[in-house]
C-alpha cells in the first residue's frame, strides 16, 4: 500500500507533463503556416472596423437603425498597388427595440481601390483629410467604406452608445 501511495501522486504529473509537452510541438508545427498567412495574395494593409449605433434619439441611428457592423479587411494586391481585391469577413446586425434582432455574416472577396479623398463612407466622419489618400472598399450593393491609408487608430463617439472603431495596419 505504501508504495501505491507514492505513485498517485505522480501520475497526474506525467500526464500534465505529456499534455504540456503535445501541445508545444503542437504549436512549434503549425507556427510556419501562421507566420505566412497573407503572403501569397501580397497584402498592403489590414484593416479592422466595428460601428454601433445603439441610440434610439440620435439621428443616425434613426437613419440606419440600431445594431452593428464588425469586419475584418486584408487590402490585397501588392506593394503600390491601387486596386485589387480585399478578404473581408465580419458579420452585422439588427435590433429592433421591443421585438429581438439577428446577424448576417460578412465573408468574400470584395473590390478595393485607392483614391486620394473617400469615394464611399468615410470611417472617420470628416477627420483632416489622410494626406496618403484612402482604400475605397465596395461591399456590394452600392455600401462603399472610404479607410484612411495612414496607419494608426481612428475613434469617432459622437453621443453615448455610438462608437466608430477603426485600426489600420500593414
């Protein structure tokens, strides 16, 4: 019995052990896909989007009802490219006070081109013009997104629960 004691303990160990040594080799032998993701359609940016508008008074909200829209956009195409096409998946969705709502998804390939002032909805609501121009991203059915070509953060909360988030990267 004594010996059985000193061997309980020990297995979970080993088994914790094995499990974490899995899921290292795991990780190490998925890492080069990871690493080039994006590289094969030579990406310029990539761009993420989120828009609520969750304010019933305010006038936009109005226009374009309450909910939302998330996307995430890989601007594909190559180095000094000035159209392609852009990776796009994201989903929005609807609400309607007293009576539920639901989603859509977002998900294809969609056109992209540069212009130097927005040529569909700008994504910062009249920020100084981006002196690098803007990615115009035409998400079917006349909905064009204007995003600035400057990386960085762009943030727009004009009343409480309406916020516009925009990050563009390389």
């Amino acid at each position: 019995m004594a010996q059985l004691r000193l061997r309980e303990p020990i297995r979970p160990l080993r088994l914790l052990f094995a499990a974490g040594l899995l899921a290292l080799v795991s990780l190490w032998a998925s890492a080069p896909g990871v690493a080039a993701y994006g590289k094969a359609d030579g990406p310029i940016a990539q761009i993420e989007f989120s828009a609520n508008c969750n304010n019933p008074d305010f006038g936009l909200c109005q226009q374009v009802g309450l909910g939302g829209i998330w996307v995430w956009i890989e601007i594909d195409g190559g180095t000094g490219a000035t159209s392609g096409e852009a990776d796009v998946a994201g989903s929005g969705c609807g609400h309607v006070r007293g009576e539920g709502g639901g989603a859509s998804s977002i998900r294809g390939e969609f056109d992209w081109w540069w212009s130097d002032m927005p040529e569909g909805l700008d994504v910062t609501f009249g920020a100084p013009t981006d002196p690098n121009g803007y990615y115009n991203v035409d998400l079917g059915g006349g909905f064009v997104l204007s995003f600035p070509v400057t990386t960085g953060h762009y943030s727009f909360h004009p009343v409480p629960a309406v916020a516009v988030e925009t990050q563009v990267a390389p």
